[in-house]
C-alpha cells in the first residue's frame, strides 16, 4: 500500500517545525551557527584539549570533595552515596584515565580500588547499575592494567580488579534464581535477594547484562555468568509479542508483561544494544538471529521517519508520541549494524531538539512539539553524542563535529558548576541540580574526546590499540582479544585462537535449556562457588597453555554452535555423532534455525499487507537494510581477521578469502 501524503510529508515538517520554533526564551543564544563555519582540524585540536580539561574539572572535583563516597555534588562540592558506598565515579573513570594516558593518575586510581574496594557489605543494589558501571569498570580496567600490549600495564599490579569482580559478581548470581531466568532488579551484595523485593523488572534491566558477565566467563573459565545472562535474554525473548515486539517492565516469577509499551527508549534501550554487541564480541550467532528479528521488528512499527514512537506491544497501536532521550542511541547502534541511511536523518532529527533547547529533555511530546511535562531535565546524558561520535567514524561528514562544538558549548556555559557539571532541572530555563552522574565521566566526555581526538589525528587506545574494542553500555571498553572473541568460535581459519589441551568432540546437549520456561535454579544450584567447567560444559576444556594455532581446530554441535533454543521441541533435530555431523557444523552457516520458528512467531507472517512501507525504506523484513545473515557473518569474519593481522580464511568450500579482499567487500566500522 503507497503511503500518503501525511505519512510521507508530516515527519519532515515536523523536524522543520521544530528547527524553526520561536521558544521565546533567552536561554539558547550561545549555541553557535555552524553551517558556514565548519570546523577546522586546528579548532579540533582545541576542542579536544577543551575536553580534556572538562574531564579534570569533574574528575578532580570528585577526588577532592567527593572521594571515597559515589558521586560528586558539583554545586555545594560535596559528595554523596547513590549506589553502593564503593566510589562509583572513581571506578566509572578508570578507562578513561586510561584512554587519556594519565598513568600516574590510573596507577594511583587502580592500586587504592585493589587495596580498599571490598563487595561484602550489606548493600542491596541495582543488578543493572552495578553490571554495567562496576562490574565493566573493574574487567575494563584490569584488561588495560595487566597487558603490555595496551601500553598502560601496572608493573606491580596483580590482578585485584579481576578478583573484586568476579566476587562481585558471584554476589549477584542470586539475583537470575528465578523461574523465567530473569533476574530481579536488586540483590544484597551480602544476604542475597530480599523476600519483599520486587518482583518487577524493566526489559533493559534483565536483558544488558550479556557483555560484562559474558567477558567475565571467558576470563574465569566458569560458564556460570554467561549462562545466566544468556537464559535472561532468552527468558525476555521468548515472551515477545507475535510482532516480535518486547514490553517495557515484566514479572520475572509468571513472565506476565506488566507494562506492554513497546519502543526503543526508557526501560527497554540497551536490551536492543547488547543484542548486537554480544556478536560482534563473542560471536554468538543466537544473539544476531534475535537481533535481526528484533530490529526488523523496530524498523516496521515503531520507526515514523525520522522519529520513533511508543506502540502496544501486541497491537502496535501508538500509545506514546514521544522523543525520548534515551532513544538517542539509537543512531549510533545502526551504525554497527551498517544501516546508516536513517541513523542519519534520526540524528538530525534529535540534534534539532537539542538544538532548541540546548540540551535534550527526558521527554519531547511529538504532538505538541513541547517538553513533555514531568520530563524537563537533563542529566547530563551521553546518548546523542555517543551517536554522533559513531556517524562521524562512519562517514567522516564534517557536520557532526558542528554537533559536537554545539555540544561543548552548551555544557561548558549551560551546565559547568564549581566542582564539576551539574544535572539541568530544566532545559527551558537552564535551572541547575547539585548532581552529577558517574556516567558524566565514564561516557559523556568521553565519547567527546573520541570524536575530537579522531578529527585530529588519533593518538589513543582505541583507535590505534592493539585490539578491537566494543564499547558497554556504560561506555566501558571491552577489548576483542582472541581469548575473549574466540573461545566459543570455530577454528575455521588459519591462525585461529584455540585453547591447548584436549577437547571432547562428541556431540553434547547445551548446558543452557533449549526451553525458555526452565528457570535457572538447576544452572545454580551449586555454582556459585565453583571456577570450574563442568564436565558437560558447552565451552572448551580449560587448560594452563593457550596461543595461536595454525590449521583447523575442533567445533561446537550444532545445536551449541546455532541456538536451538528456537526450536520446538517436537522439531528438533536428533543430531549423531558421526564424522558427519561434525563435518556439517564447520559447514553450516545458514539461518535456518530461525526459519524454523512457528509461524506464529513469525515475523514475516504478520505482515502481508505490509509491503510497501518496508520495500521504500530499503528495509528487508528478513534482515533490515539488506544486512543478511551471510553479509554480517563475513563481516564479522573480517572483524577477527583484523584482530589477527593479516590472516587468511578459508571458506566451507576449501577457498582461501584474504583479509584485504573482505575489508573492500566490507569495510569495518570499528
């Protein structure tokens, strides 16, 4: 069905109409015309060394006013506990003292965390908080501190962050002990999950905790984290509407949805994000195979081009025409994914609302083209300079370092405080709070200073490491290492990372229920307090020696390899043992396991009238943008070669793929 003209024509009038909106404040007059006056590589440089000296106004008003409590209070210079009591801001900064080369000050930072951090305490926190700003600080920064590679080692460094986090960790196991595997939203980092917690959690909050636990398992050799993440997506995945659509908050006892509001913001954000960082991490094709549904899904009912809306998650009916600030992600995920058309004219779409205000509000109503009442803040956010970081990586476009001179200027004059950078209470009216978030330093900042610093000719770890890097959520970096992007992965290549040792070639069930209703009490039970691959563990034997291996390596089943948690139980496919089977897992790289859902699970069956609109985006229903299952597995291929050097693949068909060949068919992003 052709769109009207409403539907063709209203999204752009809209962008225009807020471009061009009389607020009849005072309160944006420092923003800088950019359009004739781009930015030049000189100003760049400057504006990056303005970053950084943003960066040590805050971080040095922790340390001196706020430190050893959580967060910074920037006005009065003060300090505040708001998560744990384990200074949060101090661990939050690591990697980016890091990234900036400040060795003293990381030496000094990582030795007190290793001599004074301790976990058992009587604290109930945020599982979700306490992953991705913890947890990711602490595997961030002993993965920079113990590599010579990384040229930050701590010669006298042994391995505490690494300890604290894997006991931190371990405390929070309780938390996924329920029947969905969803974990609760809080645990007491010493007596476990109170009886009157909620049994009430966001999407978000059960879904983003793959990377961190994920990594984590690959550094313990203990599947445990890994497993219970990966049941909790699962748990959230499986409840999907029949639009392959997810809710907002769920009950994590009766999976029932208690909030069916579907969209890509508030409470369901980052659950989106770590689907596909998971693969382009771990290489785990389920996460893509969810990834590709979910973000079809995204794409064809809650994308209104350029804006996203709010829709019922089983009807897809709109229930909230609303910019929120945390969609602003949004953009910069699709750059990963290569679909940049309309990360593009979304960003612009949500610069223009940052460019009214000076700042983006929690929440911008569509309909009235206002602040939504209720959300007028601004928390200092990183979520739009994130994406604009990502574009500028992508398509080098000068215009985004406008954005992001735009960007400095209005915190610089809008929300610098004495101390530090403070918490706008309004975004009409520039009204300040006396809070500044860890985030501010672990991601606002820091995805400034990228962007300037690659404009400029970057120097840092990141661009020119030794590694890949995929950024957490939080902004952490998690390095690509071949111990941690390699270990569950087929040695299919020449100079594949292979664990030495035996490894059992016989075909196995997965450790992981292929039934999203088992819980993960029996994944539990007894667990906790092991380090050890069980003897039917899915992932390969540890063993004292590793390194690089020439040739072919043994690897996973079929059914470990590929996900067969999708499948019916009834259509599950007896896999032998044979020479045979083993021989159809190094050749098997189709999507079938997702081709096998039901059909009313499919997405593609809901939409028989639904043509047109997905055909003149470019978008394919079965993989958006046209990025197919194929495409993305050689570009992730190119992506390990790229960690490797100059290696060459070899293909099912026995052929020999250089790495310069993939990298023209497809080049990277990272």
């Amino acid at each position: 069905m052709e769109k009207t003209w409403n539907q063709r024509c209203l999204p752009m009038l809209l962008l225009l109409a807020i471009l061009s909106a009389d607020t009849n404040h005072n309160n944006i007059i420092f923003l800088r015309q950019t359009a004739a006056d781009g930015v030049t590589p000189e100003e760049a440089t400057h504006l990056r060394d303005e970053v950084r000296e943003m960066f040590y106004h805050a971080f040095n008003g922790y340390m001196e006013h706020a430190f050893p409590l959580d967060e910074l209070k920037p006005l009065s210079c003060g300090g505040e506990d708001s998560l744990g009591g384990y200074a949060l801001t101090l661990i939050d900064s690591l990697d980016m003292l890091a990234l900036l080369g400040d060795r003293e000050r990381f030496t000094s930072s990582v030795d007190w965390i290793g001599k004074n951090l301790r976990f058992d305490i009587n604290k109930t926190v945020s599982v979700f908080e306490t992953t991705i700003r913890v947890l990711g600080g602490l595997l961030s920064a002993h993965l920079i501190a113990s590599d010579y590679a990384t040229g930050m080692r701590i010669p006298s460094y042994d391995n505490q962050l690494f300890d604290l986090a894997e006991d931190l960790a371990r405390r929070m196991l309780p938390a996924f002990d329920t029947p969905t595997g969803i974990p609760f939203g809080s645990v007491n980092l010493l007596y476990g999950v109170d009886e009157q917690e909620s049994r009430i959690t966001s999407t978000a909050g059960g879904g983003t905790l793959t990377l961190e636990f994920g990594m984590l398992s690959r550094l313990t050799n203990d599947p445990i984290f890994e497993q219970v993440t990966k049941n909790a997506v699962r748990g959230l995945w499986a409840r999907r509407s029949k639009l392959n659509l997810v809710g907002a908050h769920i009950n994590v006892f009766t999976g029932e949805w208690t909030q069916k509001d579907a969209g890509i913001g508030t409470s369901i954000d980052s659950f989106y994000e770590y689907l596909l960082k998971a693969y382009l991490l771990f290489g785990d094709e389920e996460y893509l195979f969810i990834f590709q549904e979910a973000y079809a899904a995204a794409m064809h009912y809650l994308y209104n081009d350029p804006w996203y809306v709010e829709v019922n998650m089983d009807s897809a009916a709109i229930v909230w025409p609303l910019f929120n600030s945390l969609q602003a992600f949004w953009p910069g995920l699709q750059v990963l994914a290569g679909d940049i058309d309309p990360a593009i004219r979304t960003h612009a779409a949500f610069f223009s609302v940052w460019k009214r205000y000076g700042f983006t509000p929690e929440g911008f109503n569509l309909a009235t083209l206002t602040v939504q009442q209720g959300q007028k803040s601004y928390p200092l956010r990183p979520e739009l300079i994130e994406s604009t970081y990502w574009l500028y990586k992508a398509t080098r476009d000068p215009r985004y370092l406008d954005v992001g001179r735009d960007m400095v200027v209005s915190l610089q004059y809008g929300a610098r405080c004495p101390c530090g950078y403070c918490h706008i209470v309004d975004v009409e009216f520039h009204n300040k709070e006396d809070h500044m978030e860890s985030f501010f330093l672990a991601e606002t900042v820091k995805y400034l200073w990228l962007l300037f610093d690659l404009a400029s000719g970057p120097d840092n770890l990141v661009e020119n490491g030794p590694y890949k890097y995929i950024f957490s959520t939080e902004g952490h970096l998690l390095p690509a290492t071949p111990q941690i992007s390699l270990i569950r992965e087929h040695c299919s290549y020449l100079g594949a990372y292979c664990k030495g040792g035996s490894i059992e070639q016989e075909s196995r069930k997965s450790d992981i229920s292929i039934h999203p209703q088992e819980n993960n009490a029996s994944a539990l039970s007894g667990s906790w307090v092991h380090s050890s691959y069980p003897s039917d563990s899915s992932f390969l034997k540890s063993t004292t020696t590793a390194g690089l291996m020439k040739g072919l390596c043994p690897g996973l089943t079929h059914g470990q390899k590929y996900g067969i948690s999708y499948l019916d139980a009834t259509s599950t496919v007896q896999e032998d043992h044979s020479t045979h089977q083993r021989e159809n897992v190094a050749d098997s790289h189709s999507l079938l396991v997702v081709s096998q859902q039901s059909a009313d699970k499919s997405l593609s069956n809901n939409r028989n009238n639904d043509h047109d609109r997905n055909d003149s985006q470019g978008i394919s229903r079965s993989h958006p943008a046209g990025f197919t299952g194929e495409k993305i597995r050689n570009y992730y291929q190119c992506f390990l070669m790229t960690l490797l050097g100059n290696s060459a693949i070899v293909d099912k068909t026995g052929s020999i793929t250089t790495t310069s060949d993939l990298t023209a068919l497809y080049p990277l992003v990272f």
